[in-house]
C-alpha cells in the first residue's frame, strides 16, 4: 500500500494490533491516519480512573504510547519490535470521567532508527487539550536474508 506514503491504513492497523496485542487492542479505536498522523479515541471506562475522578495517568501515557506507534507504523509497516525510549507528558487539565479520550499524534521525524512524535490528547468533554506528550521511538533494522 502506498497511499500518500502510507504503508498501513487504519484496518490494517487495527487488525495489526488484534493479532500483535491483544491484550490492548480493544482499548483503541483508530480514527484518523494520515502521512505522519494517526487519531485515536480511547472510551474511558472504571478500569482508566483514579481516585479524585479522573482519568489516570497510565492510563493516558498508554493512549499516547500506542497513537504514536501506530503513526510510525503507518509509514513504515509492521514492526511489533519498534519501541518507546523515552517519553514526557504535561497534565494541563483534567480529563472528565465519563468522557472518551482522543489523541492526536504527529510524527516530527521518522529516521531509519528513531522517531519523534507529538501526541496532543482531548476529553470529549473538553475544547482544549488535557494533557500533551512527547515520545521517542527505536526502530528495529529490517532484517536481510541471507540466500
């Protein structure tokens, strides 16, 4: 597939991660992909709070973690082993409780080995951003074989 640089669309994606991770696969729903940006809406469920009626931290770093995975992995195809190494979020609000989360990621460089991505997530409940995150992802080689 090569739609506008794109090797994965958002059925390809979603059926990547039923298969790779399954365990998380049904916490996501994949909105949006385009080159170098990926949408994806989290429901909030009584497993994503935390006491003070919120929305959990972990809980957001998972939505941002797998939104910018799955921006890489739109423009580079399947790679179960590419991985975080570093990432940063600012809370600047909170999230609403019985609001479904979106995160919008943005790849700000995608190199043979690392990738940067911008995530901004919202509540539904909420104009403005509720938090922001940061992620820095390795990138596995491709493998050539030999014969």
């Amino acid at each position: 597939m090569d739609h506008q640089g794109l090797e994965m669309d958002a059925d390809a994606l979603a059926s990547f991660l039923a298969t790779e991770f399954p365990q998380v696969a049904s916490n996501f729903e994949i909105m949006r992909v385009m080159p170098m940006q990926v949408e994806v809406r989290m429901p909030v469920t009584e497993r994503n709070l935390r006491p003070g009626g919120t929305v959990s931290g972990p809980s957001m770093f998972a939505l941002a973690d797998v939104a910018v995975y799955l921006a890489i992995l739109a423009m580079i195809g399947p790679r179960s082993l590419a991985v975080t190494t570093n990432c940063s979020i600012d809370f600047m609000r909170k999230p609403a409780a019985e609001a479904a989360m979106t995160a919008r990621a943005e790849l700000l460089k995608l190199g043979r080995t690392l990738a940067v991505g911008d995530v901004r997530m919202f509540s539904d409940s909420l104009p403005e951003p509720v938090a922001r995150a940061s992620l820095t992802y390795s990138i596995p080689p491709l493998r050539v074989r030999n014969g």
